[in-house]
C-alpha cells in the first residue's frame, strides 16, 4: 500500500523538491493550497499532474481535520511561511498565523483523529538570531531577531510540547539558507545569478547588493528535503539542525556567479547601503555532526555546483524567453 504525504507550502521551493523526492520513493503527494495561492499553481510545473492539490482555508480548523481525516496521511510536513524573511516586519501577526496556527492546526488534527501521522516541522535558523557562539547545533539557545525567527520558534515550541505532552511522533529540521534555480529574484542567491545572466545577455548594466561581507551558510534545497524525509524514518522523533557548516560572502556569491559567464564582477556590481539588513547575522553556520551520525545525512551539492547550475539555468531560461530579464536589478 502507497505512502500518502501531506505537504503544506507545497508551491515553493521546498515542496517542489519534496514533492519530486517523494514520488521518486512512490509516495501518494497531497499538498494542501490555501484559496489565494491559487496563481502559484504554475511553480509546480508537470508535478501538478502527478500529486493531489486540496484547496483549503489553513486558518479553519475544521477543514484542516477534514482534509487530514480523508486523506489519512503517513507523513506530514508542514512547510507553511512566508518564504522571505524581511517581508515579516510587514505583517508579524500574519506571519504568526501561518507558521505557528498553521503547525498547532495541524498537529492537534492528528490528535484528535487519533493518527499515527509522523510529522515534520520547517525550523529555521532564524530562531538562533543573535547567536553567541559559532557553530550552532541542536542545544544552541534561541534568539530570534526578527518576526520571522519568532514564529518558526512559537511553531517549534508547539510541536515539541505536542511530542512531548501526546506523545506523538513530531520532529523539526532547523534548516540554514538553502537555495535552487527556484528561489524568487528577491533571494540574494537568485538575485546574483539571475543578474549575472541578464547582464552576460545585454539585458542589464549593473546590479545593486548590500553587504558584500555578510555570511550564510547555503546549501541545495534538493540535498535538505532529503533530511526532512530521513527524520520521518527515523525509530525515535528528534530535532536536527541542517545546514553545510560553510559560511559564504556575498562577495563570494557574486565572484561565482559572474565566473560562471567570465564576468569581472567588479566591473558591474555596486553596493548600495539601504539594502543592509539591520538585523544581519554573520556567524550562523551550522554543525550537522547529530544529522551526519543518526540520519547518515551529508549535503550532497556543492557551493559551487549550486551556483554554476543557478547562473546557467538563468541564461538558459532568458535565452528562450521563458522568463523576462528582471528589470528589478537596477532597484
């Protein structure tokens, strides 16, 4: 009998790659997709086709037990954020509903219902926030430094009490920055790469960054869907921190990026001071030693091979018109 999954977040990046994960492992995919992301639909591509897509009010409980009452689901992973951190400043309220509301919803869905519905939750490293000390692992305090960082850590706290007090199988990923050729332009990642392109192309003249000496830990999106599945398959629920353990400049970022299409990035870069982030971390860097030893869980991709593949899926995509050259470079 097939595996069903629930998948909550399914039109980004990660329900992309998680949903093409689990059919390769002949999964039963089920996304849930509230009524106003209707129009991202598209991101999926021919998976639409391939996975069940149930429209749904994530802020209803009562449909949310319905849904997870019919589909009855093996495993649930709870992907459900706004995907761009800043953006939480706009609506803290609103970020709190979907992150946290969304993940005690489900998790008291399953409780009631009385499932055996193994259940992973998106952590973020965002939560550590203003770290005092450099890697974090799993016992590193939280302290978040924006709305974003808060509501993944109300939403984790949820999920362990309700691991803890009902004793059901409820696990996290903190996952560090990890990117893909379908991150949205507004990712620095995406942003560089797609600039690279566009300028190799003719399409721009310069790109706008903030500070070339801010650090992230980055990894490939498809290698960190592979640890939220081998949490669910683990014999006991536990928390693991996901990430590559490398920090990374921007300016680095960049230098790959225009090598890729044998650009001098000096020539057509310039930093601009109000796209500083005022609350910018430069020591979270992850320590995977826990994930590496319990979930035999290595990222696969390299820094490097990321970023190459991203410029070059970029040119690839402006050459045959599939995307319009971002005319937000240059703002």
């Amino acid at each position: 009998m097939k595996k069903t999954a629930v998948i909550t977040g399914v039109t980004g990046q990660d329900g992309f790659y998680l949903s093409q994960f689990l059919l390769r492992k002949g999964y039963k995919v089920a996304g849930l997709l509230p009524l106003n992301r209707q129009h991202n639909l598209n991101k999926l591509g021919s998976l639409v086709e391939r996975i069940q897509i149930c429209t749904i009010n994530l802020q209803n409980p009562d449909d949310l037990l319905g849904v997870i009452d019919t589909l009855r689901p093996t495993e649930i992973y709870n992907l459900a954020a706004p995907s761009f951190v800043p953006a939480s400043w706009d609506d803290p309220l609103g970020t709190l509903d979907l992150v946290t509301g969304t993940a005690t919803r489900l998790l008291k869905s399953v409780r009631d219902l009385k499932l055996a519905s193994r259940f992973y939750q998106a952590s973020s490293s965002e939560m550590f926030g203003n770290v005092t000390e450099s890697p974090q692992d799993e016992n590193t305090p939280f302290r978040p430094r924006n709305p974003y960082g808060a509501a993944k850590l109300h939403a984790h706290w949820s999920m362990s009490h309700h691991r803890e007090r009902y004793d059901l199988f409820a696990c996290s990923g903190i996952l560090y920055n990890h990117e893909s050729p379908l991150r949205p332009p507004q990712f620095v990642t995406r942003k560089v790469t797609l600039a690279a392109a566009s300028i190799k192309l003719g399409f721009s003249d310069y790109l706008k960054v903030g500070n070339l000496d801010a650090k992230r830990d980055w990894g490939f999106a498809g290698d960190y869907v592979d640890a939220m599945w081998r949490m669910l398959q683990s014999d006991r629920p536990e928390d693991y921190v996901i990430g590559t353990g490398q920090l990374r400049t921007v300016r680095e970022l960049v230098s790959l990026a225009f090598g890729a299409v044998d650009l001098d990035w000096e020539k057509y870069v310039v930093v601009e001071e109000s796209l500083f982030r005022p609350d910018e971390h430069f020591q979270l860097a992850a320590n995977t030693h826990k994930a590496k030893v319990n979930l035999n869980w290595t990222p696969q991709v390299t820094f490097n091979q990321m970023i190459e593949t991203m410029v070059l899926t970029d040119l690839k995509r402006l050459k045959n018109g599939e995307i319009n050259h971002w005319d937000g470079l240059q703002h």
